[in-house]
C-alpha cells in the first residue's frame, strides 16, 4: 500500500514538473531575447528602431529602421488572410455541414496532407510555379513579390482554419440546428442564420490561430518574396518580412555587434506579435465555452 | 517508452559523443558560398589521396564561416572577402588569432537574359543602376522596361565585394548603399535561376555560375576603357576591372590536418581544380 502510494506522489511530481517546465523553458526564452534585443537601443532609440524607414545593418553606420519589415511581414499576413479565411470557412462548412461521410472522411485526408507538408517544399513549388504565373498574369517585373507570399501562406494557414472551424461548427448544440429546421427555415438559411453566429467565436479563434502560423512563417516566405527591404504600395512588389531577415541575416551577424542584437530586439517585436495573436484566440475560444 | 530503453538511449548518447570527441582526424570548412564547389572538389580529391581523414565543406555565406572559426565550431574558413576589423577585434577577444590565406581568385560577372539587347555597361554605369540611380533599361542601351535588381543576402562576401567596389569605388569615405528595391535572394543559384527566366533583371556573381542560361556582360573601368569579358585570360592579367582574391582563414599557423589540407590547396594539383571550377589560380 505504500509503495503504491509513493509511486503515485512520484509520478504525479513527475507530470507536474513536464507540466512546469514548458512554462519555465518560455520564460528563459523570453528573458533571454528580452536581455539580446533590448541592448540594440543603447544605439538606436526604440522610436528609430521601430518607425525608421532603412534598414542597412552591416553599413557604417549601420541604419536599423524595420519600418519596412513590419509593413512587409503584415501585408503578407493580411494578403493570406483574405484568401485562406473565406476558402478555409467555406470547406469547414462544407465538411461540418453539407458533406456526405465519405466525402467528408476524404476532404478531411486531404487537409490533414496539406498541413503535412514542409514549408520549405512548399516555397520550393511556389519559386517554380507560382512566382512565374503571378509575373505573366500581371506582367511584373518580377514574380517574387508580397502576392506570391501570401497565395503560398494561404495553404498554410488553411489546415488550421479549417480543422479548428469544423470543430467549432460541430460543438454547436444539436437542437439548435433541429429547432430552425423545424420552424421552416432552409438548410442554408440554418447554416447562415444559426450555426455560423453560434459558433462564431470558434471560428474567430481559428482565423486568429491561422494568422499565427502566417506571420511566424519563414522558410517559404525567404524562397518567394523577394527580400526587398522597401515600404510596400502595393501587394505586387517584393516585400522583406521580420522571420526572414532574422533567418537570412543571423549566420552574418557577429555575436555582440549592434547587427546581432538588432536581429534578436526584432525576435521581440515578432514574438509579441504573435503572443497578441494567440491571446485574442485564446479570448475567443474561453468565451465560446462559457 | 520502458525506464530500460530510456537508459539505452542516455548510454547511447554518451557513447556517441565521447567517440566524436576521440575522433580528431575529420576537419569542418565552411563559408563562401561562391567557394563551396572548389572547396568540395578539393575536399574530395584531398580524401582520395588521404582516406583515413575527412574534410567536410559547408557553405553558408563568407560571414557565416569567419563567425563560425571565430566561436570554433569550424576549422578553416573560406571567404570571398577579407575579414573585418569588427571580426578581428572578437576573434581576439575570444583567444583565436584569424590566419590569411589567399588560394584563389575570382571574377565577378554581371549577368543578364540573353534576350537583354544589353550586352557592356562601364562600372559607374552598374554603381548607377545598383544604387538605384538608373531604373530604366532605355538610358543604358537596352529596351525601355524596368530594371530588376538582384543581389546576394548581407551574409554574403559577393554582396559586401560588390558593394565596396563597384557601388562605392573602393572609397571608404562612400555611403553607397544598394537601393532598397533590389531584391536579396539567398543563393548565387537563386539569382542564376531568376535572370535566366527575367528579361528584365540583372544580378551578379561568381564567374563559376555563368551558363548558357545568362548572359555574362563585358565590363569596362570606365568610358575611355576597352569593355573585357569575363573570363580566366581577363582576370589574370588584369584586364576585367571586377576581380578578387579568394581566402582560407585558419586559427593561428596551420598545423596537422588543417595544415595538410591547406597545402594541398596550393599545391600544383590544388590549383589545377580551382582552374577547373572555373576560378583562377594564384600562381598562373
């Protein structure tokens, strides 16, 4: 009897501190970029830093102005957005609600498989399909722009959106659905006026978890936008994103040097970003439970 | 998993590494992308004679492989530039003492589409176009269209090379900078791929990766000079204004298999294969 019940304290103080470390391990992460990047504003106040329109780190001086990072990594996001939101909600519906099982179990493969693909494949594809088509199509002088980015972050995104949309279409009570169509109402008309409101803020969280994956993206990013550390006027010219001048810059960057530290307060910005990100899912998803 | 597996695993993990430490007769060579094909084939042709050591080349970009000799995850490091007093000064601080070693030269070509009627630009005519004074294919002899910009990341030695001497002129007092329109692509590859399919862009890089593909613009010092191809004759004897020495940088004098291996680079065999990696050897 008591070394059944050692064996429990053990295992449970186990599984406590699995449960402690990921916090703890968050922490040091952030403590650690925290003491890296806040160093780069010994050199370039944070209003420069954030708002400064040139960004040459190696030059002498050295400008760090991630004005056009910023603006570069969000329009990507939004570019995504607008084409994985609609495409993502629209299949959730159509799995949740319309298909047929077998139909369902297919679509559902065929997502999980696009999730399943590494983004550096899927750069890859994108360098020698789309960057091409996008440049005929509008006639550019270039297909490595923001446009490419997006279409290619729009797969991505997409598996999140759907997978995490469907289940919140799937929560919604039964009688709910049972109750409109019984006073009359069309399947559409249900779909619209009924399942979509009740599960609207699961579905918002699931666009807001799928953006997440957008602007924390690298690799397929680096392969098709160009690089191009200019202020976007438009979603057709090369844009810089904050993950790819951190991926594309770090191995140069000597350790201690403004550079490095630049590259680290940019972690920063990128890591609130996102953190803001999932806190506005998480908000969503608690009040959908409650 | 079982407590006994996971015990495996741990004795595994120390087995390995106490086996990689023991194991000193491999060497890492890393750094300039433009020289990761000379310093496989050199890697490869060394191995032959020399079986029982192994030489592993990666690339990664000229900064990238001085960073990494500097915090010793590397033993030698090939760069297409020369290293800076920044770099120095942390090496030092750090106990390693950078070791120059030229091996090679190496021309810079301007490549464009061959369906570019642009086939010679002066050099103030590339710093004009590159800094982004020129945008236009029309005001240097081509059709009228937008030029495209394409240029290597900051990591790499071909991009600070071209900019101290081509968009600053070997000045140091210049502030040239490449226009932020210039599109950075992450391989000298990326960049042959793109001017191959772009008629309106214009990259460069080392001599090595020219094909059929791009054309390789003749190059002249100023509007008085002759225009000069690319080619080994031209870097040798001086005539294509865009060359530059090639480097290995060591931690203090080699000695061992670092040693051996540098040797061999500038041996007669050595600098046969950096003729035929299409670079030019020192002592031609």
């Amino acid at each position: 009897m008591l070394v059944r019940k050692f064996k429990e304290f053990v295992i449970e103080k186990l599984i406590l501190i699995c449960g402690l470390a990921s916090i703890f391990f968050v922490v040091l992460i952030f403590l650690f970029l925290l003491k890296e990047g806040l160093a780069v504003f010994k050199t370039v106040g944070p209003f420069k830093f954030l708002f400064g329109k040139s960004w040459y780190p190696i030059s002498e001086p050295a400008q760090l102005g991630i004005l056009p990072l910023i603006l570069g990594s969000l329009l990507v996001t939004l570019g995504a957005a607008v084409i994985s939101i609609p495409i993502g909600v629209g299949c959730a519906i159509y799995i949740a609600e319309i298909a047929p099982a077998k139909t369902k179990d297919i679509l559902k493969a065929g997502i999980e498989l696009l999730a399943a693909i590494p983004s550096v494949v899927l750069g890859f594809v994108g360098m020698i399909t789309l960057v091409p088509l996008v440049k005929n199509i509008f006639h550019l002088p270039t297909g490595l722009t923001a446009l490419s980015g997006s279409i290619m972050l729009a797969f991505m995104a997409m598996p999140t959106i759907v997978s995490i949309a469907e289940d919140a279409l799937y929560s919604v009570p039964k009688n709910y659905k049972e109750g409109a169509l019984a006073l009359g109402a069309t399947h559409w008309q249900t779909i619209w006026r009924v399942m979509l409101p009740a599960s609207s803020s699961g579905i918002l969280a699931a666009v807001m978890l799928g953006i997440g994956r957008v602007i924390g993206e690298t690799m397929a990013v680096m392969m098709i936008t160009g690089n191009a550390a200019v202020i976007p006027h438009s979603i057709l010219v090369s844009v810089r994103t904050l993950t790819a001048t951190i991926a594309a810059e770090m191995g140069e960057a000597v350790v201690g040097s403004e550079h490095y530290f630049a590259l680290f307060a940019i972690g920063i910005v990128l890591f609130i970003i996102s953190f803001a990100i999932n806190v506005t899912a998480d908000l969503f998803l608690h009040r959908r439970q409650q | 998993m079982s407590r006994k597996g996971l015990l495996m695993l741990a004795m595994l993990a120390v087995a390995t590494s106490a086996f990689a430490a023991k194991d000193k007769n491999s060497i890492q060579v890393k750094g300039s992308d433009t020289m990761v094909n000379l310093g496989q084939a050199w890697a490869e042709k060394y191995m032959e004679k020399d079986s029982a050591n192994f030489v592993a080349v990666t690339g990664g970009g000229s900064g990238t492989g001085l960073s990494s000799l500097i915090s010793g995850t590397c033993d030698i490091a090939m760069s297409s530039r020369n290293i800076k007093e920044k770099e120095i000064a942390l090496a030092k601080q750090k106990g390693v003492n950078p070791n120059e070693i030229k091996v090679a030269l190496d021309g810079l070509a301007v490549v464009v589409n061959p369906n570019n009627p642009v086939s010679q630009l002066t050099v103030d005519q590339l710093a004009a176009i590159f800094t982004g004074k020129v945008t236009n294919w029309k005001e240097v002899g081509g059709k009228d269209g937008k030029i495209v910009l394409l240029s290597r990341e900051v990591n790499s030695g071909t991009h600070v090379y071209f900019k101290e001497h081509v968009l600053r002129r070997n000045d140091p007092a210049s502030r040239e900078e490449f226009a932020a329109s210039a599109l950075m692509l992450p391989s000298s590859q990326a960049i042959a791929d793109e001017v191959a399919t772009n008629p309106a862009a214009i990259g460069y890089y080392g001599m090595g990766y020219i094909s059929k593909k791009q054309k390789a613009l003749n190059i002249a010092k100023d509007e008085k000079s002759v225009f000069e191809a690319p080619t080994i004759e031209n870097v040798v004897n001086g005539k294509y204004p865009i060359s530059r020495p090639l480097f290995l940088y060591t931690n203090g004098t080699p000695t061992g298999l670092v040693k051996q291996f540098v040797d061999f680079t500038l041996s007669k065999d050595g600098q046969e294969i950096v003729l035929k990696t299409d670079f030019v050897p020192i002592s031609a």
